[in-house]
C-alpha cells in the first residue's frame, strides 16, 4: 500500500529570531554646545587676559605662581583615573566652583561626581583634536576655555534621570546669574563648565545655591550655603 509523500512529509518549523526595534532617542540637552557659547567662553578669558598655555613649561609656571590650584578628591569629588595628574589643575575660582558643586550634590544624593578633565595646553588640544573632530579648536576666537585653566568637565554618564536634571538646574541658575557658561558633550558625555572669575567675589557675599526643594517640581534655588556644604 503506497503513501501519500505529501501527507506524511515532516514540517520543520524555523523560530525567527525576534526582531530587535531600535529606539532612537532625541538629543536635546537644555546646554547645546554652540559656537556662540565658545565666543562668551573666549571673551572671559580674553577680559581677563589670561593666557591660553601652550605647553608643560607655561603649566608649570603657572602652577608654581599659584595662578593654578590642584583639584583634590575627597568624599564628594572623584577624578577620572586617567587624567594626567599635572594636568588635575585649574584657576581659583573654578576650583572654588567644583567644590561647592560637589559638596551640594554629595548632600542631595550622597554620592562623588567626577571630574573628568580640567587644564589643557595648546600641545594637548592639538592631540586631541586629531581622534575627535568635535573638540573646540586650539587657537582662535572659539579656542578651547580648558587652554586657560578656567573649565572644567564634569560626567554625565551614569547620572539618574533625577540628577541629570538637577545638574542642569543647578548650572541654569548659575548661568542665569553671570557665574558659569555651560555645555553639555554629547560625544564623552560631560558637562563642560567654563567658570567666571566672579564667581569666588559672588560666592563670598551670597548665602544661597541652588538645591532641590523636594515640594516643588522645580529646584529651590534659595538654600544656605553653609547648610548645604556640611
């Protein structure tokens, strides 16, 4: 008695690998970098008539003069174990900055932020600039505000909802009042802070930073310095 070949033929069945649905995500940071903010940035400096470093000598210099402080880790700070120790300098006032910074933010979430990079001279940006076409260039009326000492760069990545949006609260204030000019990296997700020489005059006749006031969906922008820096 024949078969039907058809009737008994074994069906493979073939799994298909779920399709993975790509979300893309829309960049809009409240500190678009842009080529206005690096034209503020280089009037400071300019304002100022700080120097853009151009090598380790002019570093060192400028270190050995007090013109730049080290930037020292302690419980609310961290640095990037990658940055070149000569190069953990910055002003005074950016130090008196990153400080407070840290100190505020260690009160609010009890934990370090880091920095990630803060002095650089001419020869370092010029490196820099060879794997990473975004870097700001190392000369001219948009050169970087790192080549003065006076920026720092804080990390982004890793950051709760919840704190990048303080963060951002925090710097709009500052920047609302004259202190800071901010951006916000895409590409090595940080924070660059370009700090005004003001800040360490302001810092010594206010009492207020901004802080979150958890009743309110906006932050609290009036809270005791001293208070908030214990």
């Amino acid at each position: 008695m024949g078969f039907s070949g058809t009737a008994f033929a074994a069906h493979r069945v073939i799994k298909q690998a779920p399709r993975k649905h790509l979300r893309w995500l829309r960049w809009n940071p409240m500190f678009r970098p842009t080529h206005e903010s690096l034209l503020i940035q280089n009037a400071e400096i300019n304002e100022l008539d700080l120097p853009r470093i151009q090598n380790e000598t002019e570093l060192e210099a400028l270190k050995a003069d007090g013109s730049l402080l080290p930037i020292i880790p302690t419980e609310a700070l961290r640095i990037e174990p990658s940055l070149d120790p000569s190069r953990r300098y910055c002003r005074p006032w950016t130090r008196d900055f990153v400080q407070d910074l840290s100190q505020v933010y260690y009160h609010r979430f009890h934990e370090q932020i880091q920095l990630n990079s803060a002095v650089r001279t001419v020869v370092v940006q010029k490196k820099l600039r060879r794997h990473n076409r975004n870097a700001a260039p190392a000369e001219g009326d948009v050169a970087s505000s790192h080549l003065a000492g006076v920026t720092i760069d804080l990390q982004r990545r890793g950051l709760t909802k919840e704190q990048m949006r303080w963060m951002e609260d925090y710097l709009f204030y500052m920047k609302a009042i004259g202190l800071v000019e901010p951006e916000e990296e895409r590409r090595h997700w940080c924070f660059h802070i370009m700090v005004s020489h003001r800040y360490s005059e302001w810092r010594e006749t206010q009492t207020l930073v901004p802080l979150e006031n958890p009743d309110n969906e906006r932050p609290q922008t009036e809270v005791a310095l001293e208070s908030a820096t214990k």
